[in-house]
C-alpha cells in the first residue's frame, strides 16, 4: 500500500496534524470463525461471495467456513480464481460473477492476494462500468467486506484498497475505495496453524518490514508509530517460533504445544497491528522493490522483500536516525547502526535471506526494475528519496 504522503515527518503530536480513521471490528481468538455467521446476520447479510483461492478450497479451508454459514442459512458462492499477486483482470472477472449472482456481501479468506482481490471485487460488483485500474465509471460504494486472513502477514484485512497487477503495463495498481475497509476483521490463529515453513516465514517478513518502513515513513503519525513499533517487537520475538512450528507442521503433522500456539497468534496479532500502521504512514523502498520483482519475476512477495531489506535500510539509516532508532528500540537492539546486521541475521533465521539474483533478476533487467520501483507510489513515502535511477542500480547491485 501505498498510504499518504506528507511534505515533511510528523516527529511528535506538535509536528503536524494527523486524522485517524476508524478501522475494522476486530474479532480475534481461536475459533472466532464460528462467529462469521454472527457478523453476517449484523450486516443483513444472506447472499455471499467468497473470495479464496483453489488451495484452500482443496485443504478444505473453505469448507470449515461455508459450513457454518449454510447452517445459518446463509447462501455462500464461492470464487476461487484468485493467485499470488492478482491481476486486475481476475478482480474485474470476480465483480462480473459478483453482479451476476446478486450477493449482498463478500467475505475474503485466505492470504493478502484473496483479501486485495475480495476488496476490489466488492468495489465493482454494484458499478458495470467501473474499472480495476481506475477507468471508467466511478464506482459507486462498494458491498461490506468481512476479512478472515489465513496468513499472518499482509494485515490487508486493515483497510480498503488492494494491490493489483495490471500484466499489459506491467505496474503495480492500488484499486479500493474507504466504503470496502472490512466491517469486520477474523483473527483466527487456528486458521495458520497447518501453514508450512516457507509461506510461514514469507508472509511474517511481510509483517515485519511493514512495520519497520511504518516508522520510517514520510507518512507516520503518533498512531501508525505506536502500531508499528508493537508490530516489530511481537514480530521480531515471535517469527522465529512460528517458522520452526512450520517445519514440524512439514515433518510430523501440526504439534499444537502451548509455544506453537502463542506464536501463531502473536504473528496473527503482528500482522495485523502492522497493517494498521502502513494503512496510516505508507511505506516505503523496500516495497517499491518488492513490487518491481514480482512485476518482472514473479518472486514471492515476502522474498522479494527479504532481498533487498538489510541493504535498503542500510542506505536509509542517516536520513531518518529517529524512526529507525524507533525500530531498532522495538527490536531491542541498541540503536539503528545495528539494523541491519540483525535484519540478515533474522532473514537467515527464518530461511529468507537471498539475493535478487536468487530470485531470478538478470544484472541487464536491474535498470528496468529501477525504473518501476521509482515510478510506485509506496517509493514517495522513503525517508531517503533516490535521487535517479542509477542509484536504484547502484543499490540493486549490492542486494
């Protein structure tokens, strides 16, 4: 996400001004799935979309969650065309079937790319000539959401825009609108408990960069700052756990002891306390990279972030010494200067830390990837603004 961007930080309540919007309701325990029908029947709910992807579907996630609303009477259809990183057309599709069946709700389930693409949807679905990339009509308000993230990572179930592919131009699309912010968000923890190692640790490093860019960021105000710095320390103290919970997950099926349990839930709470923080403060390069390599690479999202993380911040580190001194004190650290030796060692950790080399950038695309990471509007919101594409270059080469 991109947020807002503001001509100068907001250092301390006297710095500048700030408004807060309200968010989601929050409804978060294990087991607080049974209670989407509750939520649904508060919204006047009885015909749903459910926006998910087939790999749920076939766990049989979706079905956990359709159960219960058919029980209740609820009518549930379910769209599960969505993929990593969706695309404009996809969200265009599923507002399309929205339409045509008439449903008075979208309930998103799954990680950021079914959240980002059930927003989208729920935008469209009342406005035929409204369009996922910003064309045509202007979408009138959008249907109620309700979020039910099975990752601990995007903290999209925050707020009311998703980030899109638009494959003919091959940009990043920011399409949403404040009427499809989730009513209500569910954190289940018991959701995540199955995932494994590799999208364990992917998503919770999207978590934590959220964070740490949060207090960096032009953007920030005293709200998004105390969000972040509580998504950093339960991020930094929790992920390690989470991904070896993961590799047992992989090896022996789910051991549920009272660690794994606890760390499931607190990288849910991460996640979302993050979300929180980026929907107010914006973020920054680490993600305008990030988006340039899946554009031109189709990496993983949290892996595209871990490869280039300790280096962009290393480049930061003097343009904003007091949000990355925020960030170091919420990681326990002893002060910014050592960010980003502990980001490395961390990324090592949890089996992220690669090169975009690694993730199959070629040194001939890097100009392209620069030019696309400068031209991301989450870029503006750096504490560092590069000053031309041949720095990006320059930096990419060390990543």
């Amino acid at each position: 996400m991109s947020g807002p961007v503001t001509t100068s930080p907001c250092a301390g309540v006297a710095a500048g001004t700030f408004l807060s919007g309200a968010g989601p309701v929050v409804d978060f325990g294990p087991g607080a799935v049974a209670r989407i029908p509750d939520h649904l029947a508060g919204l006047g709910a009885r015909r749903i979309l459910v926006v998910t992807d087939a790999g749920l579907r076939a766990a049989g996630v979706v079905d956990a969650v359709t159960g219960p609303l058919s029980a209740s009477g609820v009518g549930a259809e379910v769209f599960d065309a969505v993929r990593g990183n969706p695309t404009v057309t996809v969200v265009e599709q599923g507002g399309e079937h929205a339409r045509a069946l008439g449903v008075d709700a979208v309930l998103a389930l799954g990680g950021g790319s079914s959240l980002d693409a059930a927003k989208g949807i729920a935008l469209l679905a009342p406005s035929p000539g409204a369009r996922a990339d910003g064309s045509g009509a202007t979408p009138a308000a959008g249907l109620p959401v309700v979020a039910v993230p099975t990752t601990a990572g995007t903290g999209a179930e925050t707020n009311g825009f998703g980030v899109l592919e638009d494959l003919d131009t091959r940009q990043k699309v920011y399409c949403g609108d404040a009427s499809v912010v989730p009513r209500v968000a569910v954190l289940d923890p018991e959701l995540t408990y199955g995932l494994p190692a590799g999208p364990t640790a992917a998503t919770g490093v999207d978590a934590l960069v959220h964070g740490l860019e949060s207090l960096a960021s032009r953007g920030r105000d005293p709200m998004s700052e105390a969000f972040a710095a509580e998504a950093v320390r339960r991020a930094w103290a929790w992920l390690p756990a989470a991904v070896a919970h993961g590799q047992e997950t992989e090896r022996s099926g789910a051991r549920l002891d009272g660690t794994a349990r606890r760390a499931r839930a607190e990288m849910l709470v991460a996640a979302h306390l993050a979300g929180q923080a980026l929907t107010r403060s914006g973020l920054g390069l680490v993600h305008g990279f990030a988006h340039a390599l899946s554009l031109h690479t189709g990496a993983v999202h949290g892996l595209a972030l871990a490869a280039v993380l300790p280096e962009v911040v290393a480049w930061q580190l003097d343009a904003e010494p007091a949000g990355w001194g925020r960030a170091a004190e919420a990681a326990g650290l002893p002060g910014a200067a050592a960010l980003p030796d502990a980001l490395a060692a961390v990324l090592e950790t949890v089996g992220t830390r690669v090169t975009v080399a690694d993730l199959g950038a070629r040194p001939e695309q890097h100009e392209a990837l620069a030019r696309t990471a400068l031209a991301d509007p989450v870029t503006r919101n750096t504490p560092r603004h590069p000053g031309s594409v041949a720095e990006l270059v320059a930096l990419l080469e060390r990543c």
